[in-house]
C-alpha cells in the first residue's frame, strides 16, 4: 500500500487486521487490496466528502465511490478508495482501512463477516 496520504496504515497492520474477516474469499481479497488498492486523498472534493460524511459524532475515515453498474466482488474487487487522512490510533486506521477494502470487495454494510464497524459505525480514536 504505497500512498502520499497521512494517516494510513502499513501493509503489515492492515493484513493483520483483515486476520478478523470470516470469509476466507473476502479476507482474501482484502489481504491483497492492502497491498495493492489505490489511495485518493489529495483533491479538496474528496476531503469535502469525508466531512460531509461525517455526521454525530461518526468520523469518516474513507470512502469508496463506485458505480452501481460496475459489478464489484471479492473475486473483482474495485481497484481504488478514497482516505478521509483522520489522525487516529495505528489500530484504529487499520481497522477502518479493512472496512473500506471490504467494501471495494463487495462487501456491504450488515452483512457481517468479521467485518470492523459492520454497521458503519467504527468506535475507536
């Protein structure tokens, strides 16, 4: 996971926090967007949407803008997200890192598998 951005975890810390994913397709698939997603942070459109995102109390760490048209899932995963640059614990950012790759692997909200934050709510600083 090569990236100019701030607050993003290292390979190693976003592999060991995918360790939770009960999936074995989209923990894997996770595992190899840790190394290989493209991170977005820089344009002010995309820190414009991480605040608007952001809303009581629930910081947005990242996002992933796809198109409903385009079919995503752990065996073709989205190839990019975008990261919101919070400044939180190492912990923290690798959980919310692994919910974003989640979802460029197809993973939605609720569905479960050991995902962090399965209900969109990531409660650590």
């Amino acid at each position: 996971m090569s990236s100019t951005c701030s607050e993003v975890p290292t390979v190693e810390e976003c592999q060991a926090a995918a360790q939770v994913i009960t999936s074995d397709c989209l923990k894997k698939c996770v595992e190899m967007q840790c190394a290989g997603i493209k991170i977005n942070c820089s344009s002010p459109e995309i820190q414009k949407n991480c605040k608007d995102k952001s809303s009581e109390g629930i910081v947005a760490m990242g996002y992933v803008a796809r198109f409903d048209d385009v079919p995503v899932s752990c065996a073709s995963p989205w190839k990019e997200i975008n990261w919101c640059e919070v400044p939180s614990s190492r912990e923290c950012r690798a959980k919310a890192m692994v919910h974003e790759l989640a979802h460029s692997c197809g993973w939605h909200h609720n569905q479960g598998f050991g995902v962090p934050g399965d209900d969109g709510n990531l409660p650590c600083n």
